[in-house]
C-alpha cells in the first residue's frame, strides 16, 4: 500500500456543462463561481472500477468539509491558458439507486491571495511625502 501525498490549489471554477449539455456563455457569466481547492490524483482503484484512473476534485474551500462540490471520473486536464486551466472527465449523477454518467468540463483559474489595502499605499508613498505628512502630523 503506497501512500501518495496531494498537491490542492485554491481556485475559483465553473462547470461547463449540464447533464452532458454545454451551458451557454450568457448563462455561464450569470453563474456564481463555485471556491473551493482543486486536487488532480490518481483514484484510489486505480482504474478497476471502471471509473478511470484519475479523479479531479474541487473540494470546499473549509477545511472541516469533506464532501466535494464537484467530482470528476476519468479526468484528463485538457489546456492550460493564462485564463486558468480546462480539466476534462466524467460526472456521476445519482437518482434513487441508478447511475448516470454524463461528460462534465471544469474550468478553473487561480484565487489572487489576499493583500491589505493600506499595506500597498505605505510602500507607495515617496519619501518627501512621508516627510510632509509626518510634518503635519507634528504640527497638529
């Protein structure tokens, strides 16, 4: 038994399509992105039960959770662009005991970490404008 150790990356991402069906681009930028950490691995079955033998996850962004908001079957990353990455796969969807598979398409990009707003304007500031308002702040 191997243990493997998984890379997540925190991400902002958009399912593509509907029971198989592509979702159109006006409906697409009326959708609220899902936020969560992205995990391509290898499955735990390696393939044997005939799901493929890499699984995409885009699991919530809150630790505590464990329950994926997406999860793809047989995924393959397709294309890699500066707009963010497409990952390919199969989406299982549950009614009662019957299975349905349908092609799924993730498209995922990058969250930009998280910055102050005044720590920018404090390294922004020129020197004789430091100086100015420590003069005024001296004077009051």
């Amino acid at each position: 038994m191997s243990i493997q150790c998984f890379k997540t990356m925190l991400v902002r991402a958009l399912l593509l399509r509907h029971h198989g069906v592509r979702v159109a681009a006006e409906h697409l930028r009326c959708r609220e992105p899902m936020t969560g950490r992205l995990q391509l691995r290898m499955s735990h079955y390696e393939g044997r039960d005939g799901r493929g033998r890499q699984v995409c996850l885009l699991m919530p962004a809150a630790p505590a959770s464990y329950q994926p908001l997406v999860e793809l079957f047989s995924a393959r990353l397709l294309r890699i662009e500066d707009r963010g990455i497409l990952i390919g796969g199969r989406e299982e969807v549950w009614v009662r005991k019957r299975r349905t598979e349908y092609p799924q398409v993730l498209w995922a990009w990058p969250v930009p970490p998280e910055t102050s707003q005044d720590a920018p304007r404090e390294r922004m500031r020129s020197p004789e404008v430091t100086r100015l308002l420590e003069a005024i702040e001296a004077i009051s």
